[in-house]
C-alpha cells in the first residue's frame, strides 16, 4: 500500500501541477520583489483593514519565508519578514490577499465559516481516516476500512470548499489594491501573477486529496471483492 506504483500513477498530475505551481510562486514573487510599492506590506495591510474598519485586527511579524497567514480566531495577520518589511509589489499583494481573509472573517463570508467548521473534522480525518484504512485492510475489516474512506473525505470536502475561499481573498486583494491607490492599475500585472501563482499551489492540493481519495476507493473496493 505505502509503494503501490498506481497511487504514484494517480497522484502524478497534482504532484507535477504542484512542482509546476511552487516554482511559478517564486519566480513570480522573485521579479515581482523588485517591483517597488508606495507603501510596506505592513503598512498595506493595516491600510486596507483601516479602511474596511477592522482596526481591531493585529498586523505582526513572523518567522519563515511566505510563511503569510490569518488567523481567524486571534484575529491576527502574520506576515513573514520580507513581506511584512519589504516596498514591494510582491510584498504588498500577498499582504493585501491576507487582509481580504480578515475581511472574510468580518463579514461572515459563508465558504470560509464553513472551513473553520470543518478544520478540526478535515484533521482527524486526514490521520484517523488514513490508520483506520490500514487496519481495515490488514485485519479484513471491510467496515473499518471504508470508514477510513470516509474520515478521509472530510479533507477533499475542505480542500474544495477552501478553493473559493482563497479565490476570494485574492479577488479582494487585487480590488483594495486599486481602489485604495496603493497599486496603479498598469502595474496590477505583476501582484496578479503572484497571487495567481500561489492560487495554483490550492489548486494541486485539492486535486491531490481529490486522486488520493479516488485511489482509497480504488484499493477498498478492490479489496472487498477479493
């Protein structure tokens, strides 16, 4: 099961999209970088929460490289080193995709209070799922195994729903980004190639766990009618 040459053949197109999609994302966001911005991706982000009224929400730092999120239930945007500093187009865009999450958050947008509801499912599913397939394949147990099969269903459900979650996010961005001033519109070129890049990478983790649970079905079927 752990070297099965079929689930390799399966995955392989969201394995390559994915490849294909980390190197867009830093390629893009490499010649996006030297691209100079107005503003920070700091001072972006506290730009256009000001201006969305949700001062309430915290800008801070954070270590790593694009390690960018927002957290829903601290109500705080982190923003790795070079974005949270750096006067780029690259800096400012992925700032400003954060910034449409809080937004999100704020107003109540429908796909991302379903995420958050089916986080903690999606993560039980995604270990527990995995070992009650094992079981059920090596003890026999159809039962057990096919409940695996369904725990795991739970992360492609996520994965899907978090697509337009973060199309979304980006959609805001790109808005804000204009309308507020802080990019020309001749110049949004260069922050849709980033985003669009990194909107890949959702892209190839969906069809990934989409393949993956295809290959469960595949193997628990099989197995049941041996």
């Amino acid at each position: 099961m752990f070297f099965d040459p079929l689930y390799f053949i399966l995955i392989a197109p969201a394995l390559l999209l994915g490849l294909w999609a980390n190197y867009r994302v830093r390629s893009t966001y490499a010649r996006a970088s030297r691209m100079r911005a107005p503003l920070s991706g700091a001072a972006a982000a506290r730009y256009i929460l000001d201006s969305a009224e949700l001062r309430d929400v915290a800008v801070e730092m954070t270590p790593g490289e694009l390690s960018d999120h927002y957290s829903p239930s601290e109500r705080v945007i982190r923003l790795s080193p070079d974005v949270y500093r750096g006067n780029s187009l690259a800096a400012v865009g992925i700032a400003a995709h954060e910034a449409g999450h809080a937004i999100q958050h704020a107003r109540a947008y429908a796909p991302l209070v379903f995420t958050q509801a089916v986080v903690p499912v999606a993560g039980f599913g995604s270990n527990v799922g995995f070992l009650a397939l094992l079981f059920g394949i090596g003890l026999g147990l159809k039962w057990l195994a096919w409940a695996g099969v369904i725990l795991f269903s739970a992360v492609v459900l996520f994965q899907l729903v978090n697509l337009p979650v973060e199309f979304n996010a980006s959609s805001r961005a790109k808005q804000q980004l204009v309308a507020l001033g802080i990019v020309p519109r001749e110049e949004m070129t260069y922050v849709n190639k980033v985003l669009n890049a990194a909107a890949l990478t959702y892209v190839a983790a969906t069809l990934q766990a989409v393949l993956t649970l295809f290959y469960y079905v595949l193997l628990v079927s099989g197995r049941s009618r041996e």
